[in-house]
C-alpha cells in the first residue's frame, strides 16, 4: 500500500522533543520493589475488588482483584510473595485509593496455565476477547480504556480501519519508539491478531516523522502486507491524539460524544498492541510496564519494570538522582502529573518519570491575558480558549458547555503558548470535572 504525503491537524505546537536522552538506549529490566502496590483502579471505569486476603499466598499471573462490571480491568500480581495489606495508598494523581500490598518473596513462582490452546488461529472472536480481558490489558498509551471493550463490536465488520498510535508526541517519551525497534515482530503479529479479529479493516501504523529508525524498518517488514500500511505523519504536538489520528488519516472527525468505533476506527498505542499478542497467543497476562525515565536529573533510559513497583525503586537501581530536583513528573510534560514524592506505584498507565532540575513553571507568575490569540490559534480542538478561561474563573458550567469546553483533550497547548502563562489547562480540567460531577447529582 502507498504511503501518505505528511499530514497533519489545524493548531498544535512544536515543543522541543528532548527525545535525544533516550531515543537511542534500549530497553533494560528494573527488579521489582520489595513491596509491591496495586491500587484498585489502574483503568477508565469501575474499580475492582479484592478476591484475596491478608496473609494469602499470591503467585506471578495470579489475578488479585476484578470487578463484575463490563466497563473495568483485572489486577494481577506481577510478584510471588504474600499479601501484607490491604488499605489506602496515594496514587500518581496524589489521590488515596484502596490498594493491595504483597510482600515479594523474590521468588517469581508462576501460576500454572491450564490452558494448552495457545493456537490463536484455533481461537473464535470472543475467546479472543476474553483472553485479552483475562489478561488485565487496557490502554498502555496513559488512557486506561479496558481493551477488551474497545474490541467487543456487535459486528467485527463495521471496523474499516485499526490504527495502531507509534506517534508518541509528548516530549522525552521514547518506550514505545523502542518497543518498535525491538519488538517489531511481536507488533506485527498482534496487528495480524486484530485484522483477524476485523476481516474488513486496514491498518495503519501512524508514526511522527521525527522516527525514521522506526518508520524505515516497518516499511521493510510490512512491504509485502497487504492490508498494512506505514503512515509517516508530521512531527507536531498532540499528533498522536486520537481524535487528531483519526481525522489525518481518514478524514473521519470525532467530538467528545464519540468514539472512532462511531466512525468505523479502533486506535490503539504500539505497547497495547504488544500486549494483545502476548495474551492471545501465549495467554500472558499484562505484569510489566515499559518506560521512559528521563530529564536533566537522572540517568536516562528506557526500562521494564513490574507493575507494582514503588518510583524509589526504580531510581535507586538507575543510581539515584545526579543533583538535587526540583520537579517530578509521571508521564510527559505537556500532559503528566507532577509527583510529591517516590513513595508511589508504577500501574498500567505509567508511561515515564522525568527529573528536572529546573521547574520552569515556577519562573513564571501568571498575568494579565493580552488578547494576543496565539490559544485559539493551536488549539487542536478549535476552541477559544481564552474566552474558556475567563468563563472557567467564575465556575460557570452552563457557559462552559455552551463555548464547546467538553471539546478540550487536555493537551495544554493553550498553556504553553500563552505569552501570560495563565493556567488554561488547569482551570479546563477543573471545570470538566464539575460538568461531570454536577451531571452525577
């Protein structure tokens, strides 16, 4: 199939990339921490609940707790060891959420798999479905949606595309740039496992052009498929959201009320599709996550670690910090969450930790907006953020629906362009979860 001509969305910016750190150092294994932590909810939806006790003897592939809900994820234990609490412990967001904590035995003892049909061809859409819900998988892109929902259509042939998100934008981040690089084969037969899955769908693997290492070897590999094409797209940020995927390669256009499944697309990040190969094909459930550990205070890399495992951990096996940070944050910088301390869990949803050693938000006191424009004209959304703001500062709801603000992603364009360095962001993501707590009452 042809390749595409560069595309890209209306608004956006060009942040540096800082993807120099890491882009070039493979992946390494982190041990797990001695104490391992599951918070109950590692995924959009509901929580799950314990099926384990204190004291309990736990096994790695052991699932821990699950929900009965459709729209939920299973936790499963990434450790042998044995269960030592059950109780509250702080999430990235800063959050208490109820958490299962085992002490690691550092035997690694695995839960025998009964199951002898590994042939995924053997395997019918819905077995496929369940082993992929079996094994804990959600989306390893930041999101969390239960993958096995976002799979389960009534009918596989209303899927016209499968778009598999290598784009990873956000600045510093490079795990899923090398997960392409050295799992290039694994990604391939999980893409085969979901055109199965979707006999009407073509897929298109959206790589930024600032990838070439990537973009030439699964050109290579995917010369000869025919319903797999390499989608060489633009290097600007937020390219690898999913509404502006979805829009560049289609010229389908979703709005927050959708779903790509509405326009007939599924989009999954390159580290989820890996993670569905494994699951069909060898039932392996998801224990470990890949990340990008970097910034100016720590010794760069690109890791897998258990899931469970404490932030401490892992920067003590990289050597610790080089000199004293400032800034701590999980996930990238346009869009993660600052970290008050080490003392919290890596989950299926964490994509880095950067160590700054300068907080360069802290440089700058907000001032007064002057109508500049430089907001509405990246906005990926096509909003009018500084119209947004001034609604936002008096917590007016009604207007806030009314002025499109449902239609913000988050992605902090606004913020980073604002000459005045006004909170945009903050206050949008504030004002989305009013709308939603007051829809609630």
């Amino acid at each position: 199939m042809e390749v595409m001509s560069l595309k890209s969305f209306i608004g956006g910016i060009h942040p540096k990339d800082q993807k120099q750190y890491t882009k070039d150092l493979p992946i390494i294994k982190i041990k797990a921490s001695d104490e391992v932590v599951f918070p109950l909810k590692q995924h959009i939806g509901a929580p799950c609940q314990p099926i384990v006790k204190v004291k309990d003897e736990i096994k790695v592939g052991q699932v821990i707790a699950c929900s009965d809900a459709f729209v939920s994820s299973p936790i499963i234990s990434s450790v042998s060891g044995v269960v030592k609490k059950i109780e509250e412990r702080m999430d990235v967001s800063g959050k208490m959420q109820e958490s299962i904590v085992i002490a690691n035995d550092g035997l690694y003892q695995k839960v025998e798999n009964n199951n002898n049909n590994n042939n995924k061809q053997e395997l019918t859409y819905e077995e496929k479905i369940e082993r992929i819900k079996a094994a804990g998988i959600v989306g390893l892109g930041g999101a969390g949606f239960p993958t096995h929902v976002k799979l389960s259509v009534k009918d596989p042939n209303q899927v016209q595309y499968y778009i598999v998100n290598g784009a990873e934008c956000e600045p510093y981040l490079t795990s899923d740039y090398r997960l392409m690089l050295e799992k290039t084969d694994e990604l391939i037969a999980g893409i085969h496992v979901l055109l199965e899955m979707f006999p009407k769908a073509l897929c298109y693997i959206a790589i930024e052009d600032n990838k070439k290492k990537a973009i030439h070897l699964l050109k290579e590999k995917c010369k000869d498929e025919k319903r797999i094409a390499v989608k060489e797209l633009k290097t600007k940020y937020p390219q690898g959201g999913e509404r502006m995927l979805v829009k560049v390669l289609t010229g389908k256009t979703l709005n927050s009320k959708m779903l790509p499944l509405d326009v007939g697309c599924i989009v999954d990040n390159v580290a989820t599709v890996i993670a569905i190969n494994q699951a069909v094909r060898y039932n392996q459930p998801l224990i470990s996550k890949v990340m990008t550990i970097s910034g100016d205070g720590i010794t760069p890399s690109n890791i897998e670690v258990p899931i469970g495992t404490s932030f401490k951990q892992i920067v003590e096996q990289l050597g610790g910090f080089k000199s004293e940070v400032q800034k701590l944050i999980c996930g990238g910088p346009m869009m993660g969450s600052a970290l008050i301390h080490l003392d919290i869990p890596v989950t299926k949803t964490s994509s880095s930790l950067l160590a700054l050693v300068q907080d360069e938000v802290s440089l700058f006191e907000p001032s007064a907006c002057i109508r500049c424009g430089r907001c509405k004209d990246v906005c990926p959304s096509l909003l009018v953020p500084q119209k947004l703001y001034q609604i936002a500062t008096k917590n007016d709801t009604e207007a806030f629906i009314l002025n499109g603000g449902m239609e913000c992603i988050e992605c902090g364009c606004c913020s980073y362009t604002c000459p005045a360095k006004r909170n945009m962001t903050q206050a949008f993501k504030k004002m989305k979860y009013l709308v939603s707590v007051n829809k609630r009452k």
